[in-house]
C-alpha cells in the first residue's frame, strides 16, 4: 500500500481577504515493495533550452522546473486561484510595501532543511545578477530588501506596492546548492549536479541535452510522495513522430497535437484525448527596430518594419479566421490582446473601430497613402529605395508554422510584400529572435491568471543588455504602454487593475510590434490504459501539460488505482481519507487590501513560457 496524505488544503478568498492557511500534518503509512518502478513517460515536440531556472524560458523547460522546485504560492487545479506553496501564509503590511512569508517546515530531496533563507537567497540573486533575471526578473523589479528573519519566515519590502504577490511563479533552490555558481549564464548550470536537488513532487536525476530528462520521485516533497515513481521526458524530432510512439506505446502523454492528430485519436484504444482552453497565443513578430537597453539598435531588421503603418498594414492583411479553420481545423478563438480569452477579467477584444480586420484592399490603400509604391516586379519600394523583402522565420519542426508562413506569404504578396521563408530549429528561431536578427517570426507565449508577466514582457526595461540576451523578442518600448502597465502592476483593486491591464494592451495592439493570431485550444492524448488522475488546470476544461502547476504529473497513478481527480483536494492523488482531529488549523484574517491574485506564467512558440 503506498503512503497515505491528507489533502488538508484551503484555498483563499479572492475579494478583499486573504487566508492564512496553517497547513496540517502529512500522514503517512509505511510503503509497500513495489515490484517495479512505474515510469510516466512524457513526450516533447519542443526543444529543451535550460535546466537552469534562473535562465530557462521554454514552455517544455518551464513545465520542468514547476515540478522540480517549488513556488511559494501557486494556482491551484480548481479555478487557478492562488494556494499555498512553500508559504504557508502571507501577509502584506496596510501600504501593501511589505510582505510576510511564513515558510512551511519542509526538506530538500537531499534531506538538508529548506528554509526562509532559500526563499532569500533565490530572491537576492536575481535582484543582484543580471544572467539570474531572464527567465523572471519582472517579478522582482520592485523588490527593495529580501530578508529572512528566521528559518520559517520572509520578509519582502517593495520600492511601490505590486499586485503580483500571491503569484510569484519562481522557482526557489536551495542556497547550499546554488551558493556556489559564479557564472549563472553557464551551461554548467544544466548539470544534474546543480539542477538534481528540488522540493517539488519530482527532482532531475539525469539530462541527456535535448533528448531526455529523467525525473524521480521526491520522497520528501512536502504534499507527500507522488505515486508514480519515475518521469521520463522524450524530446521528438516531430509531431508525427511522438504520436506514432503513443499510438505504439512507447510514452503515454502527449500535447501540441495538430487537429489532424487529434482527431485520428480520438477513439483509439486505450487513448483517451483532452480538448483544453488554452493559455497560449500564436504571434507574428514584426521586428519594431530591435534595440538594446541602453537603446542602441541591435539585429539586421528591415528599417521598414520601424514604420507603424507598415507593421498596421500587415496586420490588416493577415486572416487569423482563415488560419484557425484551416491551420488550426477549427481549435482555436479568434485573436484580441495579449491576455487570453480564458483569463477573463483581464482579457483585451478590440471593438470594431480598432480591430484589425482582414481586408488587403485597405491594406494596399495604406501602403500607398504612406508612401510605398509598388515598382515594376509587383514589389513595393520603401522611400529609402529598399524593396519591401521580409525574411519569415519558423520552426521547421512545426506543422503549424510551416503551413501559416504559406498562407501569410500568400497575403503579403496580395499588398506587395515578398516573402522569404526561414523554417529552421526551435533554438535557431529562438537565437535569431533574441538577437533582432529577424523580420517576420513566428512566436507564442504561454500566459498564467496574473497579467502582470506577460505585460511586463513588452515594457521597456526587459530590453536585452546585450543582442541575444533578452527572453522577449517583440523589442517593444513604449513610454504610454509603461506607463499603463505601471499603472495595473499597482493597483490592488481588481476592477481598476483590469481596466488599467485592457488599456496597455490596447496600447500594444494599436502599436503592433506583434499580431497575435489564435488563442489555441490545447490538444492532449494519453494512455488511459496505463495511467489515471491526471488532473487538469483548471479542473473544468483545463489542460494536462504545460500547467500553471504539477497538478497532472502529481496526481498520475497507474491505471485501476484509485485517486482523487481533482474536486476541493486540488487535484492531489489520495489512496484513504484519515481524519487528523485537531491537526488541521485554519486562520482567516480580514485586511484592507486585496491579496488573494490570479497568478502568472513564464514563455515563446520556440515558445516563451
């Protein structure tokens, strides 16, 4: 029989509380000898880019790191609220300019003590290094002081209050471990030797670089241990490729899958698929003028595209209806800000007056109107005498890429726009993107329930110090846009905060350093003949990879076995309910101002997370 755990969690309030959870005991009973490990084994269409966690900014490696290191506060299965993590409580001062952390007694998979001053010293280093910020270096910003007082709590003092509080998605190692990396850019830092040690329900016990990562149960994860033994992410070289292994049984879950895909799925035995509301945008890049912080222009990108009108006039030739029914076979919403439907409240629609809509004879008029004629070829001629010749990067390896750049190339020459495609690696995407060494690219992000990292992406302070340094790639700064995002980064009333969020991205879709294209629905399958309670995010319609959380890998148990699906225990996988008495304590406290936030996510379609 394997161990028992109480689900004891209590999610928040979301409307002017927040609750102080006290977490209860973990109960466990003895394990039985398992005859054999069981092995969940995952596959990646996607490259990998980093272990690292400061540094890793790709969906898949993203979802590797939530499983490898805790948060303090994460979304939960149910509704994506924010629920306890490492933090057990936290509590902000009336100013909002201070928080309290009180860390849950827990250990590391190497049994040494985690502690509030893993919490600080993941925190200081991002504050202090530049290479320990790029993968989410927005959420500490305004941090002033980060201070463990003592071994179970956190103090943050803020420079403004930051509505993002209760959803700082960053991943906190262990100092003993960490402490003694100088150079965070390095690719050592993808070692096993530095990225084995966790707290989550899973660590890393072996990366084979781009091909395989192998993940083992954490024994001392905090939750109690998973009931799958093993991990085992497959990297793939195509869509194709990884559905023949789930078909052949050689992996058991799979997401990213074409509509084509999904469909011949759809009925096979022992397959059973996911249709989920998705998180993610696809985007066309428009290279604005790439430039680095200090606001030197960096990359090779067509001065054209540097013209708003230009960029305003693609977007008014692209068709993303024609690219969700065709491209997408139907799975996907039409396009609007940069904050997905599914997220609401915060969630950007243009009305009729500032929606881009596809009509290539306003886009002609425009090109014409602002001084771009057509030469003898058929192909426009900027003012400077260079010819409107875009280069579109993609990734090779990606279905939807390689039909999409068909079809845009197709519009473009509508308007006089040549096109050359650029269908190259997921990493070749990504260094080129990074570096503005690009004019057209296609991109995609993946968004949590807080607003805030996706819009502090396109700000002006997350420009690269150095060309190719920069995890986001639209090279966007704009005075009004920071001054708006500001503005709902501080603003603890979740009304006023979404109008603030809707306005900056109004901004950014007026602007058009990118189109976004689709919100596409996610679609999964795996091997229900092996493995159940995989639980998806949110619960009603949700995701089972590539979560705001662990949730799914968490809750895997071998087929036949009982678990919990989701429900109020969040998801986590219970073999016995055992009442604990008095062992569960729950404090709420009512405050002045609003705490309990929908939470984040960190990627690009080479894809940022």
């Amino acid at each position: 029989m394997r161990a028992v755990r109480s689900t004891w969690r209590r999610r928040a309030a979301a409307l002017g509380a927040t609750a102080l959870v006290a977490a209860a005991p973990v109960l466990a009973i003895g394990p039985a000898q398992a005859q054999q490990p069981t092995v969940l084994r995952v596959a990646l269409v996607q490259s990998i880019d980093h272990l690292n966690p400061f540094t890793a900014s790709f969906a898949s490696t993203a979802m590797i790191g939530r499983i490898s290191w805790e948060f303090l506060t994460l979304p939960s299965a149910e509704d994506n609220l924010p629920t306890p993590g490492l933090a057990e409580t936290w509590t902000p001062s009336p100013d909002g300019l201070t928080w309290t952390f009180k860390i849950r007694e827990a250990k590391w998979s190497d049994g040494t003590p985690l502690t509030a001053k893993d919490a600080a010293f993941t925190f200081n280093r991002m504050m202090s290094d530049p290479a320990a910020r790029e993968a989410n270096g927005t959420f500490v910003e305004q941090f002033q002081t980060v201070t463990a007082t003592d071994d179970r709590t956190l103090t943050v003092t803020l420079k403004k209050p930051q509505a993002s509080m209760t959803a700082l998605d960053v991943p906190i190692v262990p100092e003993h471990i960490w402490s003694g990396v100088t150079d965070m850019a390095s690719p050592e830092t993808d070692t096993v030797a530095k990225v084995g040690v966790g707290s989550g329900p899973f660590t890393i016990t072996e990366y084979q670089t781009n091909q395989l990562v192998r993940m083992k149960a954490n024994p001392n994860y905090w939750r109690g241990a998973p009931k799958v033994d093993e991990l085992q992410f497959v990297k793939f070289d195509n869509a194709d490729a990884a559905v023949n292994a789930l078909k052949n049984g050689e992996v058991d879950l799979i997401n990213r899958l074409t509509s084509t895909q999904f469909d011949a799925l759809n009925g096979q035995p022992g397959i059973t698929t996911n249709k989920a509301v998705g998180r993610r945008y696809d985007e066309l890049l428009i290279n604005p003028g790439a430039q680095n912080f200090d606001r030197q222009p960096i990359g090779d990108g067509h001065p054209a595209l540097k013209d708003v009108r230009v960029r305003k006039a693609i977007a008014r030739a692209i068709d993303p209806a024609t690219i969700i029914d065709k491209v997408l076979g139907g799975y996907g919403e039409a396009p609007g800000g940069i904050v997905p439907p599914m997220f609401k409240t915060y969630h950007y629609a243009p009305g009729p007056a500032e929606k881009y809509t596809f009509d290539l004879a306003a886009a002609n008029a425009a090109l014409d109107q602002a001084g771009y004629p057509k030469g003898p070829d058929g192909i426009r001629v900027a003012p400077d005498g260079r010819k409107l010749e875009f280069r579109f990067t993609g990734h090779a390896t990606r279905d939807y890429d390689q039909r999409v750049v068909k079809y845009v190339a197709g519009w473009l020459g509508e308007i006089g726009i040549k096109i050359t495609e650029v269908l190259v690696s997921d990493n070749e995407v990504d260094e080129s993107t990074s570096a503005g060494n690009y004019d057209l690219a296609l991109s995609g992000w993946g968004t949590n329930p807080d607003p805030d990292y996706i819009l502090a992406k396109q700000t002006c302070s997350v420009l690269p110090a150095t060309a190719g340094s920069t995890s986001s790639n639209a090279f966007f700064c704009d005075a009004e846009y920071d001054r708006l995002y500001a503005l709902q980064a501080a603003e603890p009333d979740i009304a006023k905060r979404a109008e603030y969020a809707k306005q900056a991205q109004a901004r950014y879709y007026d602007q058009v350093p990118s189109v976004v294209l689709d919100y596409k629905s996610a679609l999964e399958a795996y091997r229900s003949d092996k493995f159940s309670g995989l639980t998806r995010q949110p619960v009603s319609g949700g995701a089972l990879m590539e979560q705001s959380g662990y949730w799914s890998f968490y809750g895997a148990v071998p087929a036949g076995e009982d678990a919990a699906a989701a429900g109020d225990s969040g998801g986590l996988p219970t073999v016995a309910w055992i009442a604990i008495g008095a062992g569960a304590v729950i404090l709420v406290v009512l405050i002045g101002v609003v705490v309990s936030r929908r939470g984040k996510s960190a990627g690009s379609a080479d894809d940022k997370e």
